[in-house]
C-alpha cells in the first residue's frame, strides 16, 4: 500500500489499511492515533505491541479480549503478581499469542513498572512525543515512516530502565496507536481526531 486515502463504504476517504479488514474500520476510525494516558492503558499497548512484532496487527486485534482477560485486562500490579503457574497457564491459552519469550518479557515488564511510581511510565512515553507543528501529515502510505528518531529515542529509554522486547519500530507503532503522533493521511476522515481511544 503505497497510495493515499481511498473511499469507504460510507464514501469518507480513509487510510487503505483502515479498509482492509472489517475489524480495522472501527479500530482506524476510533481508536488508532487518538491520545491514550495511564499506566495501565499504555502497559497494554505495549505488551500487544510486543506480541504483534513479527505479525499482522489485526491477528492481535482479533485476540484483544482474549489477551484481556488473560492478562487481567493489563493491570501492571497484577500482572507483576502472576506466578510460574500463571506463565504456564498463558503459555497454554490458545486465545492468546503463546510465544515464550514475549509472555515472559510481559511479566517481566510488569514487575519492573510495578516499582515505578504512578504516571511515570506515562510520562516517560508522552516526553517523546514530537512537535505536531513540524510534522507534515502524510500524503500516502509512503510517507509514514517505520522508525523516528523519538522512537529510537524512546526504545532506548525504556530499555535503560529495565523494559523488555521494545525496539524502534515498536516503540514507533505504540507512538502512532496512542496518539504521540498523527499519521492518519491528510485527506483520512480520522486525521486530528482528539479523544481518549478507550
């Protein structure tokens, strides 16, 4: 996908991957690129970023619930509590991604944000957020990039401080699904959209 935004059933242009999928209209429309704050609601994407790295994104958001309730819907002083048994139960759930070392990095993760005190963990993400006013929206596909310098910048803060299984590209994907960035294309019906994703 490299062109810029198209048509949808209801005639209002969207980003093409926002169309690809019955299950990204909605999430393309409401959720992707609006501002996401608190510990625990920024915890959860990056752990289902993490889970979807060498994936597609919409095997993760088919799963979310499951990943929900697994997870004990991501609550950092819980999951830091899950024990071995907990591990071998997750690594059992068909409804989850069972890939050993990102359940472990999750758990691991959470008894690491466990110590932190509250917000922290969310403003460390936010402080990467770059100026709105120097990014140009992109046109097309082409345009949005995989990697930033922030992003980089990020990966790499959170790293030193003891986080597990978050690189660049992952970090960059956290940045456009919670809203640090807006990488809706310019003519998409969702681009500066403002509101709380959930």
């Amino acid at each position: 996908m490299t062109g810029g935004a198209v048509p949808g059933p209801d005639g209002k242009l969207r980003c093409p991957w926002g169309l690809s999928a019955e299950e990204y209209v909605t999430y393309h429309d409401e959720e992707w690129g609006r501002p996401v704050h608190g510990d625990d609601a920024l915890f959860e994407r990056l752990c289902l970023e993490a889970f979807q790295s060498g994936l597609s994104w919409i095997t993760i958001l088919r799963r979310r619930d499951s990943f929900r309730t697994a997870f004990d819907d991501f609550k950092i002083a819980s999951v830091a509590a899950f024990t071995d048994a907990d591990k071998e139960r997750l690594l059992a759930d068909p409804g989850i991604i069972r890939n050993r070392a990102k359940v472990e990095a999750t758990l691991a993760n959470a008894r690491v944000l466990a110590d932190w005190p509250t917000g922290e963990l969310d403003t460390l993400i936010w402080s990467y957020a770059p100026d709105a006013a120097k990014r140009p929206a992109p046109r097309t596909i082409a345009d949005v990039p995989a990697v930033t310098d922030e992003s980089t910048a990020l990966a790499k803060a959170l790293k030193k401080r003891g986080l597990r299984f978050i690189g660049p590209t992952t970090a960059y994907a956290l940045m456009q699904a919670c809203g640090l960035v807006d990488d809706h294309l310019s003519d998409c019906v969702a681009r500066g959209a403002t509101s709380l994703a959930f």
